[in-house]
C-alpha cells in the first residue's frame, strides 16, 4: 500500500520506505491524491501547467506521468487517453484519514488538520484551491460537532471544538461569537471578553471593519446586561459638516430599500467635495441596521483588469452570507476569486463551456444570485465607488443588478465624479431609468463657508484668522480644507496655492523611505494590502508608515494603507514623472503578494509597460488575457492580446490567439488580418495548426460552415505526416462538422468513421462533437432513424463532459428529428432532456424550453404550454438580452395563435416584429396576419400580409412555404369578410401548393434554417401534411355552411 | 457583359405578385420560354423552355436580404435574372435586370423581347388573380 503524507511537506512513503520522486512528479501525485479516481488529463494539464500552451501542457503531463510510474510501478496509477488517477484501495492519504477521525469526533485529529498546513510550500493556484476546500470542510465539521456537543449540555467542549475551528477561521465572526458565547455559559466570562477583544482587533487591522451584529451580540451577553458599547466606524473620526439634505435624501433611499423597494442611488461631485464621507456614513448607519454591505471602486491605473470593482465587492459580500444549498452559481464566482466557490461550500470547478457570451452570462447571473441570496435574509447596501474611472465590464455588471432590485431589500449606491464626462456612466443611469428602476441622484455642491470652517476646526485648533484663511483657499471643498488646515496646523503662514503644491509641501519634508513609500502607493492608485506591502521590500518600512501616516495624505485600511482620497494619490502621481524603477518594483510585489496570479495579471502588465519592461510584461498580457477570456470579458481579452502582440511581434501564438478574440467580437477584418499575420509567422510545419484553429472559428464564432470547409481542408493538406493523432482527429472532425452543416452529408458520416478510428472512445467532447456532426447529417439526409441513438450516445458523452453547450445542440438536434419525422410525443422527451441538461445555463436553456413549448403546443397541450412562454420571457430578462426577449415574445405568439387567444398572439407578435427578433419576419407578419383576422379585424390582417411581401426573404424562411401560407391566410381575411366564396378560392389554392409539397425533404433547409436563425427550427416547423390537413378541415366546415363545426373549425 | 433593365406596372398588390414570383411551378404561366418546371430542392429546380421538351435546364433561385428581390440564374447558360417588387400605391411595380454572359450575348434582343412580354404576362395575372378574388 502506498502511503502519501499532503499534510506539512509532501512526502510519499511504500513499506516504510521514503520515494524519492522529481519535482514535477511529486506535484502530479499530490494533485491526484487530493481525490483518488481518475482526473480529466486536461483539466490536470491546465491545473498544473497553467501558464503553459495546451499542447505543451498535455506534453508535461505525459513527462510526469512516464516519472511516476516509473516510481510507483503500474499497480497505483491508471492512465488513460483522457483520464488519469489513483486507485484506490491502493494508496493511503493522510488527510482522508484525519478527515475520516475528526468526522467522528477525534479532537486530536482535528487539531492536526487545524495546525499542520495542506501540501505545505505548494503555492499554485489548485494547491490554494485545496486549502480552501480542506479548510471550509473542517470548519463545517468543527460548528457541527460544537453544536451537537452544545446541544448535549456540555458548554466547555463546545468551546474547545469551536476554539479549534477560531483557530482555523481566525476572521470567522459566527466562529468566535459561538466561542464567546459557550466560555461564558461555561463560566469563563473573562476568557469570553479576551476572545472579543482579540478578534476585533484583528478585525479592524486586517480587514479594517468592525464587528457585525452577531459578534457585538455575544460580546454585550458576555459583560452582563447594560454593558454593550458602541464604538465609531473607521474613518468616521469626524463628524459629518453640512449634507444634511443630502443625507435625508440617502436615509429616505435606505429605508425603501430596507422595506423590499431596492432601488439604484448616484451620487455625483466634483473631486474632494465628500462623496465617500457621505457613503461611510450611509455605511455605519446600515451596519447599525445588521445590514450585509460590500464596497468597491473603480481602479483606472494599472492594465484596467476586467469586473475590477465586482472582484472587490463580491468576496466583501460572500463574507456576509452562509453557505447556500446546491447553489452552482457558487462555483462560477471562483471566477472572480478562486477561493469564493470553497467559502460557499461548493468544491467542484464550475463546467467549461466554448463561448465566452455564456460565460459572462454565467458570471453576471452568478454574481445577481450572490446579490438575491445575500439579501434574502437582511438588508444589503452595495456601494461602487468613483465608477467615473471604472471598467467597461463592471459597468455592464452594475446596470445587470441594478436593473434587478426592485423586489430585494438591497440599495446600490454609485459615486462618480461630475467632470470628465463619463458616457458609460451616463448610459448606464438612462438605462436604469429607462427600465423603470428608481433612481435617486444627489449632487453635491460647496459647503458653506461655515460648514468649510468647522471641518478647519475639526482638524486642529487653529485661530480665526487661520480659519479664514482656510475657508479662502478651500473654496467649498471639503478635501481641500482639511489639507489647508493640516498645512497651516504644521505651521505654515498660508495654505499652499492647489492641492498639487500642498502635497509637494507634505511629501516634501518625508525621509527618502517615506517618499519611496508614498510614491509606491501612488502609482498603485489603489490601497496596497499588508503582503503588498511587505513584498515591496523597501528599507526601514516601520519607520516609513509611521512617518507618512503623521503627514496626514495616507491612513491606515485593515493591514494596508491606502491614500484618504484619490485626488491625493493623483497629485503625488503627477510628480512621479516616468520612474520606471518604481513601476517596475510595484508590479513584482504585487504579483508576488496576490492569491492567484490571473486577477492582477492586467494591472501587473499595466505598470510593467509603464516601467518600459515589455519583456516581463508580455507574458503577465497573455495571462491577463486568459483571465479576462474565463470572465467572458472579450473586448478586454482582445485588448490584453494586442498587448501581448504588441511585446513580442515576432510570436505567432499570441496573434493567432488575438485573432481569436477578435473573431469572436464579430470584427471580421481584423480577424483575417492578424491571423494572417500570424500565419507569416509559423513555419511549414505549423501552417496547419493555424487553418485548424481558422476553421474552429468559422464553424463556431462566425457560423460560416463552407468557409470552415475550406480552412479544414486546407489544413488537411498541409498536415505532416507525423502529425498527432489529436490535431489530425481535429481537422477531421472539423471537416465532417462543416459538410454535415453545408457540404455533403455523406462525406460527413465518412469523415466521421475516420475520426471515431483516431479518439479514444471515452474522450466525452469528442465522442459528443462527433454525435452533434452526425445528427446534423442525418437530419440533411432525412434518416430520422438513426437519430436517437446518436442524441443518446452524445448526450451522455456530453452530460459526463460537462458541456451543456454540446448536449444542448445534441438533444435539440433530436427534438427537430422527431418533430419532423411527426413522432412528437418523442420529441417532448428529448426537449425535456434538453431543458434538464442545460438547466441553469439561461442563454442555452432557454431555447430549450422554447422548443419543450413548441413541442408541447404541438400537441395541444396548450396550457402547459402557454406559462413556459412566460418562462422564456424571464429568463430573457435574467440575460438583460432584448434580442431574446424580443425572439420569447416571438414564440410566446406563436403558442398564444394555436391556443386560439388570437389578440395576445396579435400583440406579440406584433411586439416581436417591432424589436426586430431574429425571426423569420415573412412568416412572423403572416403568423401575426392570421391572428388579426380572427380577431374580426381584416383590414389590418390585409395590410400586414402586404408587409410580409415586402420583407426580405433569406434561405432559412423557408420560401416555398410562405406562398401557401400567404394564400390561407388571404382566405381567412375573406372569411373575416364575409366573403366565402373568396375564402374557399383561396383556401383551395393553398391546398394545391401543399399538395405539391407533400413528402418534401427538407434536410437541406435545416441548416439554412440554423444559420439564417441562429437556431434550430424546432419552433415555426413547417410541416405540409399537417398544413394540408388543417385547411381541408377548414374547406369542409366552409363546404357545409350549416355545419355547427363551422366557427369551431374556422 | 450585354444586360438590360426592364420595368412594367401592375394594378394588382404587391402580395399578388410575390406569390407569383416565389413559385416556381407557377413560372410557365407567365414566364415566355418556360413549358414546364419541377421543383428538385430548395432553390432549385429544372425548367424544360417551350418547344424542348427534351432539354432539361436546371436553375437556381435565391430570395435576397433586399426587399423582395429574387435572383433567377440558369446553371446551364450563366443568364441571370434579377426580378424587384416595390408597393406603388395600390399596385406594384415590377423590375427586372438581366444580364448575359459574353457567350449568349446573341441571345439579348430575344431575351428583351421574351421577358419584356413576360413582364406584361406576369403583371396581367397577377391582376386577374387579384380581380378574381375580388369579383
């Protein structure tokens, strides 16, 4: 049995006898041991290389797996073409041993997961991952055993388990106020208080807060009654002058708030005028109220990473909640922050999926969830500070839950600046305005010259003529005072002209390690934390702080230190002038202080080409890019991708990569011009990676399947011989998608065969991408048949894969198959598995509850169908996407017109129309037609069946089946009319078209279908028996004039 | 390249028109030089010119993103037809441009005088569909 130790420093031990393994065999086998049973190879690749290309990761993956066999021998690892890990039953982990003893009640075991550090000196991102995951595990068991011992009576070993897991979570305020409150019911009052004022010292100096209501609670049972105190919140020190309207105008918007009336407040002023005064005290009033409250601001220096203001906010907010119950949009946040997923009890990594739109979508309704869950319980105040400098990500974030508050006790406040103009900014209030969400603005002004003066006064005691003096240079502005009567408190005769030279003055007199400090900070343009700090190296940095937090510009946030405000840190950095040295140094620290290296790649790179280091920023681009890319974040991708381009012109893989991104941002021409010129820049042997990943994107991002055609074949050609099976299988595959879509159905299917030879059978995207290729053939060749064992066989290998993008195309691909093939009880089988494979991913899922609608409409299951249209609107509201809003009001007509309720499907459709859905508008207008001349309103049905003539036509409508669709509906305006020998004319021409169409294999059709529409035409099928039995019903009731069918029928 | 544009009106409504101009079986009612037509695919289908009955021609027929434009092109001798419908008051006008490949260029005053009849055709029929309909 071999025994691996990931407790302390990694150590791998069989009979008693160390092995010695290489490095990166050693990270492998801990990686593994983690959880026994096999791994996906590339997730395993990408955890442990993820820096590396993915071919090179796959190659090192090989390397240490070659190392470790040849170590352990063949009986430990199993190795497959997709998969790799431990078996179990033949390895033995520590950890899983000490878990298993503390679960069961083995306070010793407990403690030595407590002190002894998981995979010790292991410092990637997986490692940190486990560390989090072990570590809110074990607290989870600690509460648990602390509470059942509670609950057993015995007050002291509930202590002693909660004092273990205060050991563990040293910041964790229910941890401690559980410790406070069982030492005290154990009569250790005095231990009790020494907790409390231990844990809000480090609450204030770490974190900078002060202790929420359920920690205060405890500490104020602990004294006695009549002993809880209160104490002022940082950087409330002094009072707030003047704003007294202003604050009522807050109090009114938090107090609607608090009542379940969410609402957006922005709060608008010129630079230094009080706008964060003004917020902390809306803050310390709310956390007075037990409220959750998480603030964050907009960051313009550095490389501006992507959601910088949500990757503030959203941990500050995961602080305040519990862990939700079968929640995956946890797992999405590890997105912002690797260890939020573990914080909220979820350990598996969210699933991958190809488009970067569903990621953002993910992200986006991920983080609105965190928002929804975190005020289900209290009330929430969200502050998004200076958005005026924030980014273009976090802005579209902020209208996202903005636009969502109405029904949650949550206020959202935004500060900006007045000046410069800000559009976005601008949009984003119209927006929420325009959605009908309650905004309130505030605007602040100048203080008076009594209010300027007693802020003077509170700053220092200085006489009246030094007051006035203050009151002169200040102009109304609060920052400006305080700093004039800093400088004249320290003696100077006047306040210096602007604020640039006042803080020239303050810096002025600070030794070179103070100056080397504050500068530092200043070209942070942020606060820099206590690990910040420490890794910025400089000398004498006790001294430093002390000194620059005496000149008043800088104060100290949690361990950190951050400017009081940034017009401050602006002047210092106006001064700076191009000190490369200083970017360069700050950039380092802050690389090497962070968690995780992808959240502050950007800003990283960002001072990195400030310093003029391209050679050490290229690489920190690339990864910022990547990160932006898992965030959904393209523009920004794109934009870091440039840059990475922009360090090293020579590297074909960065611009392949741009190219990428810029294919995906739909900016076609630039696409072909870098990858062009990315192709110059790889050699023969290369070329045909380039066409491979041409053709990825042409049959994906861009939709052209016969351009995919040509860059697959032409990557086929130039494929060397000793090409990897996996880039041949790729090509191929590739080449069968593309002519199952738009070439040849046949050739697909044999394409198909050739590539099933090449995979592993057990690699799940393969095994589904190829499913999806084969579906589409048989669709195009009108083989039904064999469809349902391909969906089967994809849907699985899809689910398994965890690609809900890929089951989505699979099932959806089915449910049309059977439609068209009249098997529709079938079909709602197959769209009910496609809802359940891509539940919670809305952008995809939602086309698959519109086709389960159309499908249950179909079958005249009208009222289960009607509510899913209401469904599909939601869910286009959740996405913030008019686009599929406009395309549920589309379908939610459609359903209303053979439900009979005619004037809702009027409307609707109508409504569709007008946003220009991405429908087929012909049959959209004669769908509407229709509608209207049951309605009894036949002049306006005539009128848009003339609009349906003047649309243009594109393939996908399908026009064959407009003409007779036209003509029917031309009949039911005679009938609306009165006219019924006009109606049976034309109901009878119809009929002869259909005729004509019946047994049509429409195969082709599907496609064009999918790419003029985006979507597969389950809803709108065109279908001639079904058509042609209609109308003969119709003619027979118009036959027998008599017939009490008639007005049924008709 | 020999080409030309022709144009005729009709007092029939646009929507009589289209019916007539997306449906290809219905082209040897109008179209001069067309005896019969079978549809193969979508956008696709052979018409067999009057007087030929052995002499399959196989054409294609491509709806337009413009309004109500459709494209009629020969695959056997490259001539194309480009037919436009636009609302005039109550009625339509009909456009139409061909063009000929230098090789048919023999061919152009027939064509002109074939499609300026057909053009007079299609406005009539769509006008007696719509009298039809409306007598």
């Amino acid at each position: 049995m071999l025994q691996v130790r990931l407790l302390g420093r990694v150590a791998t031990e069989r009979n008693g006898e160390q092995i010695s393994l290489p490095a990166p065999a050693g990270r492998l086998l801990a990686f593994l041991a983690l959880r026994l049973g096999p791994h996906d190879r590339e997730n395993v690749a990408v955890q442990l290389w993820p820096d590396a290309t993915a071919a090179a990761g796959r190659a090192n993956l090989r390397t240490a797996i070659w190392a470790l066999r040849k170590a352990l021998g063949d009986d430990v690892l199993e190795a497959s073409r997709t998969s790799v890990g431990l078996l179990p039953g033949t390895v033995t982990v520590d950890v899983d041993d000490c878990r298993d003893r503390a679960a069961a009640g083995d306070a010793a075991a407990a403690a030595a997961l407590c002190h002894d550090e998981l995979l010790a000196g292991y410092t990637e991102d997986w490692a940190d991952a486990a560390r989090q995951r072990q570590r809110a595990q074990l607290a989870q068991t600690l509460a648990e055993r602390s509470a059942s011992t509670e609950r057993d009576g015995d007050a002291a070993d509930a202590a002693r388990w909660s004092r273990l897991r205060c050991a563990l979570e040293p910041l964790d305020e229910a941890a401690h106020a559980d410790l406070i409150r069982q030492l005290a019911a154990a009569g250790d009052r005095a231990g009790a208080l020494v907790v409390g004022r231990d844990v809000i010292t480090r609450l204030r100096e770490q974190l900078g807060v002060r202790p929420g209501p359920s920690l205060r609670a405890a500490l104020a049972e602990a004294r006695g009654p009549g002993a809880a105190t209160s104490a002022s919140a940082p950087g409330l020190n002094r009072p707030l002058f003047g704003r007294a309207s202003q604050l009522r105008a807050l109090a009114a918007a938090w107090a609607a708030a608090r009542a379940g009336q969410g609402r957006v407040v922005l709060i608008t002023g010129e630079a230094g005028i009080g706008k964060t005064r003004l917020v902390a005290e809306l803050a310390r009033r709310a956390d007075n109220a037990g409220a959750g409250i998480a603030m964050g601001a907009g960051v313009d220096v550095g490389g501006e990473a992507p959601l910088a203001i949500w990757q503030e906010l959203v941990p500050q907010l995961a602080r305040t909640v519990s862990a939700p119950e079968n929640a995956n949009w946890a797992s999405d946040l590890g997105r912002l922050a690797p260890d939020l997923p573990a914080q909220l009890g979820r350990d598996a990594p969210p699933p991958v999926v190809s488009s970067p739109e569903l990621e953002r979508l993910r992200l986006f309704d991920a983080v609105l969830r965190l928002v929804e869950w975190a005020a289900a319980n209290r009330p929430v105040l969200l502050v998004a500070e200076d958005v005026h400098r924030a980014d273009p990500a976090s802005m579209q974030l902020c209208a996202h839950i903005g636009r969502r508050l109405a029904a949650r006790p949550v206020l959202f406040v935004l500060t900006r600046r007045d000046r410069p103009q800000r559009p976005a900014a601008d949009a984003l209030i119209a927006d929420l305005v325009g959605r009908g969400v309650e905004v309130t603005e505030i605007e602040l002004g100048p203080l008076s010259q009594a209010e300027v003066a007693a802020v003077a006064r509170s700053v220092a005691d200085l006489p009246d003529a030094a007051v006035e003096q203050v009151v002169d240079a200040a102009e109304g502005n609060p920052l400006l005072a305080v700093a004039s009567a800093r400088a004249l408190a320290a003696g100077r005769s006047a306040p210096p002209q602007d604020l640039r030279a006042m803080v020239r003055a303050a810096t002025g007199t600070l030794p070179r390690p103070a100056r080397d400090l504050v500068e530092a900070l200043a070209a942070a343009g942020r606060e820099l934390s206590a690990g910040e700090l420490a890794a910025l190296a400089l000398p004498d940095r006790d001294e430093a702080e002390h000194a620059i937090l005496e000149s008043g510009l800088v104060f100290r946030s949690g361990g950190g230190l951050r400017f009081r405000h940034a017009l401050l840190a602006e002047a210092v950095r106006a001064d700076l002038g191009e000190q490369g040295r200083r970017y360069e140094q700050l950039a380092l620290a802050i690389e090497s202080a962070a968690r995780s290296p992808g959240p502050v790649a950007a800003e990283v790179a960002g001072h990195l080409r400030r310093a003029g280091r391209d050679d050490l920023a290229g690489p920190r681009w690339q990864r910022a890019a990547r990160h932006a890319r898992s965030l959904g974040a393209m523009p920004e991708a794109a934009r870091f991708w440039a840059e990475a381009v922009r360090c090293d012109p020579g590297a074909a893989q960065p611009r392949l990569e741009l190219a990428e991104a810029l294919g995906w941002l739909g900016r076609e021409a630039e696409f072909e011009r870098e990858w062009q010129a990315a192709r110059e820049l790889l050699s023969e042997r290369e070329q045909s990676v380039a066409w491979c990943r041409r053709g990825k994107v042409l049959r994906t991002v861009v939709c052209n399947p016969r351009a995919s055609i040509e860059a697959y074949q032409r990557a086929w050609e130039l494929l060397p011989a000793d090409a990897p099976h996996s880039l041949r299988a790729d090509v191929l595959l590739g080449l069968a998608w593309g002519e199952s879509a738009a070439g040849d159905p046949d050739r697909a299917v044999m394409l198909l065969g050739e590539v099933a030879r090449l995979v592993d059978p057990h690699d799940d995207s393969m095994v589904a991408e190829m499913a999806n290729a084969e579906l589409m053939s048989l669709l195009r060749l009108g083989r039904f048949d064999g469809c349902e064992t391909a969906a089967e066989r994809g849907g699985a290998a899809a689910r398994r894969a965890g690609r809900p993008d890929l089951a989505y195309s699979v099932w959806i691909h089915l449910t049309c198959a059977l439609s068209w093939s009249g098997n529709m009880i079938g079909a709602l089988r197959a769209a009910d598995a496609a809802v359940a494979a891509t539940r919670g991913f809305t952008a995809i899922e939602l086309r698959c509850v519109a086709s389960r609608a159309f499908v249950l409409s179909r079958l005249g299951r009208h009222a289960e169908a009607l509510p899913l249209g209401r469904e599909q609107l939601a869910m286009a509201d959740r996405m913030d996407s008019p686009a599929a809003a406009a395309l549920a009001r589309h379908d939610a007509g459609l359903i209303a017109l053979e439900a009979g309720q005619h004037e809702s499907a009027a409307q609707l459709l109508g409504a569709a129309l007008d946003e220009d859905a991405e429908i087929s508008r012909p049959a959209a207008r004669l769908a509407r037609a229709e509608a209207l001349a049951r309605c009894g309103r036949p002049q306006e049905a005539s009128a848009e069946v003339r609009r349906a003539a003047l649309e243009p036509v594109r393939a996908g409508d399908q026009p064959w089946a407009l003409v007779p669709r036209m003509t029917r509906v031309q009949g039911l305006i005679a009938l609306a009319r009165g006219d019924r020998d006009q109606a049976r004319r034309r109901m009878r021409e119809a009929a002869a078209v259909w005729q004509r169409h019946l047994h049509r294999s429409t195969g082709a059709e599907y496609m064009a279908n999918f790419v003029d529409l985006g979507r597969a035409p389950v809803v709108g099928l065109v279908e001639p028996e079904r058509e042609l039995r209609r109308l003969t019903a119709e003619l027979a009731a118009l036959d027998d004039l008599e017939s009490p069918e008639l007005t049924e029928v008709l | 390249m020999p080409e030309f544009e022709l144009s005729a009106p009709s007092r029939a409504p646009v929507e009589e028109v289209w019916k007539l101009l997306f449906d290809p079986a219905r082209f040897p009612d109008w179209w001069v030089g067309i005896e019969t037509v079978r549809e193969d695919a979508p956008g696709r289908f052979t018409q067999w010119p009057t007087g030929y009955p052995d002499f399959p021609m196989p054409q294609k027929l491509r709806t337009d993103r413009l309004n109500g434009r459709v494209t009629v092109s020969c695959q056997v001798s490259d001539i194309s037809f480009v037919w436009q419908l636009a609302e005039v008051g109550a009625g339509t006008s009909i456009h139409v441009s061909v063009s000929l490949p230098d090789r048919e260029a023999h061919r152009l005053d027939g064509q002109r005088r074939d499609v300026k009849e057909s053009l007079v055709r299609l406005a009539a029929l769509a006008e007696a569909t719509s009298e039809t309909v409306s007598r």
